[in-house]
C-alpha cells in the first residue's frame, strides 16, 4: 500500500523508487514484521499473566509437560496482527493473491481463536470439537478454491510435478478438492506439530523461507522459464508475504525459545499452516510443499499410523504420538529434538529447492 500513497512524491523523494522493487519490499517486510510481533508480545504475556489465562496441559499428554500449564497462549493473534500489518504496507492490495491469503490469514486465526478460547477461557480441554473444526476449515477451504478456479489464470488447474520439466496434468473440477484437502491436510498437520517449545515455529521459518524463494522466481518470467517452472504473474507479492512469515514468527521464537514464554495456540499454527498451503497453491508448487515441509508430513503420518495401528492390532507403534512425544517418551531433552527437528527441516528445504535445476 506504501507503494500507492507514496506514488505522487516520487519525483521529488528519489529514494521512494525503491518501493517498485520486490526485494526492497521483502527485506522491510520481514523486519517490520518482526519488530510488530517482538514488540506486542510482551504487552499480551503480562495481560495473559494478570488475568491468569494459560495453557491448559492435558493430562494425556507427556509427563514432562506438566510444568507448562499456566503458560500464556493466543500468541498466534499477534503473529496474524504482524502478518497483516506488513501486508497492508508493503504488498500491493490490488493483487487476488494477496486477497486470497488475506481471506485464509482472517478466517483461520477466528477459527483457531474460537477453539483456544474455549480451551482457556472456558476449561475445556478438548477445545472446539473435532467435527465443528473440519467443517469449518472445509469452509474456507472450499471458498478459496472457487476463488482460485474463477478469477485465477488459465493454468490454475494444472498440477505439476517437481523433478520434471513442463510435466502436469490438467485437474480441472477435480483441482478444487485438492486445494481443499492441502488446506486443510497444512492447517492440521502444522497444529499437530506445535507440541514443543518453538519447534512449529522455526520449521514455519524455513518452509517460509523456501516459498519467498520459488514465488520470487514464478513472478519473475526470466527467472521461471529458464528453471522450466509455471510463471505466475503478480507471484512476487507473495514472496513479501512469506518474508513477513519469516519475521513474524522470528519475533514469536524470541519468548517462545525454550522455556516459553508463550504458546502460539490454534490461532497462530492453524492459520500458518493454512497459509503456506496456499503460498504452495498460488505459486503451482503443491506437491513441492510435501518435500518443503516434510517434518510437518512426518509428524501427521505418524499419528495416522498410530491411530490406525492401534485400532487394528490394539498395539501402539511409538510410545506416544505425535512423532517429537515419541522421542521425548524416550528421554530426549525438549531442546534436543526440537534442534535436530529444525536440521531435517533445513535439509528438507535443501531438497525442495534442489528441485529448480533437477528438472
């Protein structure tokens, strides 16, 4: 928006010229970002304290996990507070993909928020009920695909596949499932993994980092017809955006390193995994965002092997689901698995950017 209302003094500031360029854009989006989410934190840790509204720990839970009751949570709110405030500035509002993630960011955080509260502020354990938060996030996620199928461009509805180059399949009606189900499969699968102090978070950072990189380059048609990937016009908003995730959740990590200070709640990972789903869908790399956050799709399948083993055989596979609960089961220090969490993410987002030359 800055790019708009500072448009008529550019001849007589030069230096306003920078706002025209992405990169110029992405780098103050993710420190304006951060320093939102740095400085608004404490203000809602203290509120949270003096009213006594915390986390509350299940007593199914990991044993060790007992002394973070009481921890302040909703910190997803100020993470979205963050996030918007650096869209408003620095991307272009006229763009249907900044729309688009503004619509999913929104509704998302209400949603995660309805089940926090009802966590926190009204005691009950098990949140919004399962049902009710499906039907919900099916919603919005069906919302958004009809958006994306009827305004979007010509090749929406194809679906591509990294290692390959110029190799799709054309999904037509079938496309709006599949945003459906990554929307929802992202949103869930980044919850799932929010159980260790700052684990969601930094792994958040690196899938984040990963598509301000690939919707840098799909915005750029140079960039994108020379590593043979889908050029999408007007991608380049989004890698502002996924910087802006990058500095949010920097901001967050500074109180939410172990020992946390504050838990990011349903608001914050429900709609951050809501939202890199569609940075993955916006930028035509769907698939790619199974390799980018593979530690996410690693935590999800082992609750579904759990779940499913267990009903067949009344045997568990992990001593506790999901995967990081099973490694804590096993005497690991929290810091320890959260580091070496972080590392495979890191290699994850090696391998999902590798894939720009393989093809």
């Amino acid at each position: 928006m800055l790019e708009y209302l500072l448009f008529d003094l550019r001849d007589t500031f030069s230096f306003l010229n920078l706002l025209q360029y992405i990169t110029f854009r992405t780098a103050y989006a993710t420190i304006t970002a951060f320093l939102i989410a740095w400085l608004l934190l404490p203000l809602l840790i203290n509120v949270q304290r003096r009213k006594q509204y915390g986390e509350i720990i299940r007593s199914d839970g990991p044993r060790g996990h007992t002394v973070k009751a009481g921890t302040p949570s909703h910190g997803g709110i100020v993470i979205s507070i963050a996030l918007l405030m650096s869209m408003v500035l620095w991307m272009k509002i006229d763009s249907l993909n900044t729309w688009l993630c503004v619509i999913v960011l929104i509704s998302f955080t209400i949603l995660g928020f309805i089940d926090d509260y009802i966590k926190i502020h009204l005691k009950n354990k098990k949140g919004l009920h399962a049902k009710a938060k499906l039907f919900g996030q099916f919603i919005i996620g069906t919302i958004i695909a009809i958006m994306l199928v009827r305004f979007g461009q010509e090749n929406t509805t194809y679906l591509y596949f990294p290692f390959f180059k110029n190799s799709y399949v054309d999904l037509g009606f079938w496309y709006i499932p599949l945003v459906v189900l990554m929307i929802m499969s992202s949103s869930n699968a980044v919850n799932i993994t929010d159980g260790l102090d700052g684990l969601a978070t930094g792994l958040i950072i690196f899938v984040a980092v990963g598509f301000a990189v690939l919707a840098y380059i799909s915005g750029r048609i140079d960039f994108s017809e020379y590593l043979s990937i889908p050029f999408i016009p007007q991608a380049g908003e989004l890698a502002v955006l996924a910087a802006a995730i990058v500095g949010a959740c920097a901001g967050f990590l500074w109180y939410n390193c172990h020992p946390a200070k504050i838990m990011m709640g349903d608001s914050g990972s429900m709609s951050l995994g809501a939202l890199i789903s569609t940075l993955a869908i916006i930028t035509k790399h769907e698939l790619l965002l199974i390799i980018l956050g593979g530690v996410f799709v690693l935590e999800t399948v082992s609750v579904i092997i759990q779940v499913g083993h267990y009903k067949l055989k009344k045997k568990r596979v992990f001593l506790m689901a999901p995967l990081h609960h099973h490694y804590e089961e096993k005497g690991l220090k929290e810091t320890t698995i959260v580091i070496r969490f972080w590392i495979i993410g890191i290699f994850f987002l090696i391998l999902a950017l590798s894939t720009l030359k393989i093809r």
